[in-house]
C-alpha cells in the first residue's frame, strides 16, 4: 500500500480516505513494515436487501472494482 503525503482536509469516513486534490505518491511502505488489514463480505440470512447485497459482493470482488478500490487507497485482493 503506498504511503501519501498530504495537504488539505482528509475525510477518513473511518477507512483513511484521502479525498484532498494536493496528495503525492512519495513512495511505498516496505513489505516488512507493511500491515495487511483484509475485508470481508457476507450475507446473512437476516439481510434486508439481500439481492443487493449479494450483487455488492459480487461487484467488489470481480476486476470491475479494482479502479474504484485503488482510488480509495487500497489494494485489490488477486483475483483467482
């Protein structure tokens, strides 16, 4: 995961997003330093919206949200 330098205001949303215009990639974190936090997705048999959800899932693990996921600072888990 890249390390950005930033100036402006930061909207973390409570996941670290940057959302400032003057970000600059100033270089990645090494591997040995890195910590790896993995998301998980699951349907419960208690959701409201179950067809959405499920197309959610669908949609963040399929190459269609790789773009979205970068741009939100995170890395896109190998697809299989």
């Amino acid at each position: 995961m890249p390390f950005r330098h930033f100036k402006g205001s930061v909207d973390d949303g409570g996941a670290g997003r940057l959302v400032s215009s003057g970000t600059a990639f100033v270089g990645s974190i090494p591997a040995e330093l890195q910590l790896v936090t993995v998301y998980a997705a699951v349907l419960t048999k208690t959701a409201k919206e179950p067809d959405a959800a499920e197309a959610l899932i669908r949609f963040l693990t399929s190459p269609n949200a790789v773009p979205a996921i970068e741009r939100a600072g995170l890395t896109p888990r190998p697809q299989r």
